[in-house]
C-alpha cells in the first residue's frame, strides 16, 4: 500500500515519476485566468486564520457543507472562524474521492507543512498550526504567490473598473510577479438583466461616450479596450449559457439595443441576436488587438432562488448545462473567420459531454499566428478533478495536438489554490507516463521533456505573448 499523499502521489510508473520529478514539478506557473483580488496582492494582506484564506469565498467548499448537512450559519452565516473550520474539517473527511481532498492537503502540505490528515479528531492541531504559520512574514500574500513559483497572474476585471490595484501593483519594484488585468466584459453584453441599463449608465459615465445605441456601446468599450491594453491586458473572458449564432442586421439589433434602454421585454430570440452581434465585435476587435479571446459556457446559474434572494450570486448554485450546439459555435467561428478576423480563442465547456464536439471544431479553424491558435480549455470548474482532467486530455490527444496545450489555471479566488497547477501535472504526468510504459509513444525524453514542460508552462507563455 502506498503512502498516503507521498511524493509520488498519483505517480504510479518509473516514467511517470521522472517526468513529474525532472520536468515538471519545478516548472514556474503562468495563472492566466483567476478571480483573486488585485487590492490584495497590493496590500500585501496577511489573513488572520486559515478559515479566511479556504472557507472565505470557496463556494466548492460551500456546496460540500450543505452535502453534508452542515446549516448555513457555519458556511456564510455568523459562526466564528474556529467554528466554520471545524464544520469544515468534518466535511472533509467524509469527501472522499472528492478533489477536495487532494486539495487541501496538497495546501496543507506545500504552505503549513502538514503531511496528516485533516478530520474532525485532528481539526484543532491542524487550526493551531496554520495560524501560527500564517502569521509569520513569509505568509503574505505576496510571499505565498513567490513561493508558489507564479510568474504571472491574469485577473478578471469589469470594462468600467479603473485598475488602481494594478497600477500600483506595476509601480512597485519590490513585487516581481505580473498581475495584468483580464477584460471581462459580460455586464455590457447581458441586456436581459434588470441591472443593465444602470450599468450602461456607469459605462458611459467612466468611457465618456454617452450610450444610446449599440454604435455608441461599442465605441464606450473600445475606449475602455485601449485602457485596458495601455495596462498590459491582452486576454478576455466571456461567460456564455452557451456559444450562440443568431445573425441579424445592424438596423435589427439597433432596435433590440433600444428596446432594452427603454426598458421594454426582450424575446429570447432577440437576446441571442443581440449576444451574437456583441460577441462578433468583440472577437473582431480581439483580433485587431491581438488578444485572446476565452469563452466559458455550459453553466446554469443561479438555480436556488431562495438561497439566490438570502445570498446572491456565486455561492454555490450553480449545475451543468447540457444545452450547447456545436452547429452555432462552428458557425459562430465561422462567421469571424470568413473575413480573417479570428482571434486566438481557448473554449472551456463545463458539460464533459462537449470534450469531443469542441476537439472537432478546433482543427476546423486553426491558424500559423499560433500553434494551437483554437484551444479546447482545461477542465473546468466541477471537471478539474482527476476524471474530469483525464478526460479532457484524452479527449484532446486523441483529435487534437496535446503537445500544444496552453495546461492548466487556478480559475479560483484563493491564494493556496496555485497547488491544482501540481495536481495537474502529476495527472498529466502519470497519463504520458503510462502511453510510454505501454510502448505507444517512445520513450525519448528529449521529446518528453518539451512536451511536459510546454504543457507545465512554456506554451501559455508563447500562447499568450507573455514578455517573461
């Protein structure tokens, strides 16, 4: 029996263990989508306790308390810190098979250097430990993100945000890691929601472009565009139901835009027509730009209306969706390639069922600007566990170029989360190693060394266009 969470944990070949070991295990981290906040990278935050850095936010950990019976007062309610840790600690035990439990103690491990198990019997030791330890100077944020070999950090930031943090942030000589804004623009696109036309209001306020048509609201984001630019941003990030294709005329989506400002019902049919044109200007304009474009789809949101009204969005109600046609994103692809405007584009789908769909619609609209200019995402949000990312990468190998891959992001709001970046690679790792032991890919380690190492980090930072 092995040990658990030893250091070949998940490594069960010789290859396997020399290509985690020698290639990728010490490769630095490109993190080019995540949700943490820039005002905290900024300010250097020191956190109090363990249950600020994991339960804060971590609407993962949340969902895995309510599976466990646990009442809302100790996961977003008036419970102590001690007291939401500790719900938390026997949450844990029962979550095996979970990923969860590998990231956790992959956190424990790296950051507190706890090699137990954390349970409901060993929940004030491992409280007592972390404490101290993230008291300690070299348990800042900033000293967690260098310790964690992050070269590069991509946020995710709103067309009317003025960027302050980051600003300071690239001031700041005695930070070395860039933290660059990320363009997500999804406020400006969603007119069914009831919110939108205060937002237009805030747009047009911040951009200095009063708008009172779709001409006007894409005029206000590309001057947003080139602050943003002028800031080092170069990545998007749309969140889709799903990739839609709805063409409709300029004059048609005018009347669509205006009926929204007036505050007149939308159809259906009109909201799709509208996301179709937004989503072609911006593609266009990425192009133009030479940003990257990532759209994440295949998400329901929001499903609990009664915990939506008492908690609002993002804390942990949200499935699957398993409506995406893989007609409208070809078609979609399509009609900005028909006029040589596509930009790169990375597509992350949360329904696993779309892994192949997605493969196949990649190698119809590749380019020479990139090796692998269309992208199929990591595993996304409820997929990056071990299945979910064996699955995606078998996917990808079998109708794709793995070698390509632009590897994996934290996509999380914590600053201990940069060990699923670990995580994956020794997946990663353990799947190369096995196609070698089996004698269907030789084992040349020249080859295998870039091929891991590109996967790890080198290919996002080429991808990209990454000045490091």
């Amino acid at each position: 029996m092995k040990n658990f969470m030893d250091k070949d944990f998940l490594l069960s070949t010789e290859t396997s263990q020399k290509l985690f070991h020698e290639y990728a295990e010490h490769m630095p981290i490109v993190d080019y989508h995540c949700h943490i906040n820039p005002q905290e990278i900024a300010e250097d935050k020191k956190f109090d306790n363990i249950t600020q850095v994991w339960l804060g936010g971590d609407h993962y950990k949340w969902r895995q308390m309510r599976s466990n019976g646990v009442d809302e007062y100790y996961i977003t309610g008036e419970a102590t810190d001690w007291e939401k840790f500790e719900k938390w600690a026997e949450t844990l035990e029962m979550a095996i098979g979970n990923p969860l439990y590998h990231w956790s103690h992959l956190e424990l491990q790296r950051y507190f250097g706890y090699t137990g198990h954390l349970s409901k019997e060993t929940a004030e030791e491992v409280w007592n430990l972390c404490n101290e330890k993230l008291q300690q100077d070299d348990m800042t944020v900033r000293n967690i993100i260098r310790k964690s070999k992050v070269k590069l950090i991509c946020t995710t930031d709103d067309p009317v945000d003025d960027l302050k943090w980051h600003k300071i942030i690239a001031e700041d000589d005695t930070f070395n890691v860039q933290v660059l804004p990320a363009w997500r623009p999804d406020k400006a696109m969603n007119l069914e929601k009831p919110d939108y036309v205060d937002y237009i209001k805030t747009l047009s306020d911040v951009s200095g472009v009063e708008v009172k048509s779709f001409t006007d609201l894409k005029e206000a984001l590309l001057k947003r565009i080139e602050f943003f630019d002028s800031m080092g941003c170069s990545v998007s990030d749309h969140a889709l139901e799903y990739i839609m294709y709805a063409p409709a005329s300029e004059e048609k989506i005018e009347e669509i835009f205006k009926k929204s400002l007036n505050k007149e019902a939308i159809t259906r049919e009109e909201e799709m027509m509208f996301k179709t044109a937004f989503m072609q200007f911006a593609g266009k304009t990425y192009h133009k730009k030479n940003w990257v474009m990532q759209i994440h789809y295949g998400c329901k949101r929001d499903n609990n209306k009664l915990m939506y009204d008492r908690l609002g969005p993002d804390t942990g109600y949200d499935c699957i969706n398993n409506y995406a046609p893989s007609a409208e994103t070809a078609d979609f692809l399509n009609s900005l390639i028909a006029t040589d405007e596509l930009p790169k584009t990375i597509l992350y789908s949360l329904n696993p069922n779309d892994n192949e769909a997605i493969g196949t619609i990649l190698g119809c609209f590749q380019g020479t600007e990139a090796a692998g200019k269309i992208q199929q995402g990591s595993a996304w949000w409820f997929n990056d566990h071990k299945q979910g990312m064996i699955n995606q990468l078998t996917s990808l190998a079998n109708l794709g170029l793995l070698g390509n891959f632009i590897g994996m992001l934290t996509d999380s709001r914590s600053f201990l989360s940069y060990t699923r970046h670990e995580y994956f690679r020794r997946i990663l790792c353990e799947m190369i190693g096995e196609w070698v032991e089996n004698g269907e890919y030789p084992a040349d380690y020249k080859v295998l060394e870039k091929i891991v190492s590109g996967i790890s980090y080198h290919n996002a930072v080429k991808y990209f266009g990454f000045d490091l």
